[in-house]
C-alpha cells in the first residue's frame, strides 16, 4: 500500500468530494510505512511540524482554511530536507531516500497549492 494525497473541495450542502488527480499526475505521498518513518518521525516532530505527524495515527484532512499554514509547514519540511533525510531509515541509498521524499514532497506541495487556489482542502490518506 501507498499513501495518496487528493484534493477536496466542500460543496454547498457540506458534502466533501475528492478530486482525482490531474491526469499524468501523481499522486503518491509515500509509502505507507512513511506515516511512521518519514512524515511521523520524530526528527519532522523536532522542526514543529503538526499536520504531518497526524499521520502516524491516522489520515491527515486539512481544511481549506488551514492550507496556507500546510503549505508552509512543507516548506519547513523542504527547508529541513537533509535533517530528515539523515534522521529517518533509508529503505536503499541515502541519496534515493532524499529523491523520494523531495517527489513525495514537491507532489504534496503541488495538491497543496493547487488546494489553496481553488479553495478546497488536502487529503493524505
């Protein structure tokens, strides 16, 4: 299994309804082991962060309103890559461990920003 991340948008009558990513895109936020070993490590609960170590315990939901805040909790992530990087268990080489996470990342970013545009929420699950 994988993690995925969608964006949502809330309709009129309160109902939430995930989008699908855009074709040729990604959606792929890691692997599901990384809801431990990477997004709630505690090297990424070091730095401050509050959304992504939700997910060592459950799907993360960010609400519309809170997506700029998201967005700059990636950017802490992004700031702090190589800390995580060297703080979390590599599944091969170090250097296709930080690739991985940078993707993950940057593919989150993208539903994030993409979120805050529209004015709908992000989903990891």
């Amino acid at each position: 299994m994988s993690l995925s991340v969608n964006v949502f948008v809330v309709d009129a009558d309160g109902k939430r309804r995930v989008q699908d990513a855009p074709v040729g895109r990604s959606n792929s936020a890691g692997f599901e082991s990384w809801r431990t070993r990477v997004w709630g490590a505690e090297v990424v609960r070091s730095l401050g962060a509050s959304f992504f170590p939700v997910l060592a315990d459950a799907d993360l939901q960010v609400d519309p309103a809170q997506v700029p805040e998201f967005l700059r909790e990636c950017l802490l992530l992004r700031e702090n890559l190589e800390r995580i990087v060297s703080e979390t268990e590599p599944v091969r080489t170090v250097e296709e461990h930080r690739g991985a996470i940078s993707k993950r990342l940057s593919i989150i970013e993208e539903a994030a920003s993409h979120a805050g545009a529209i004015g709908g929420g992000v989903l990891i699950w």
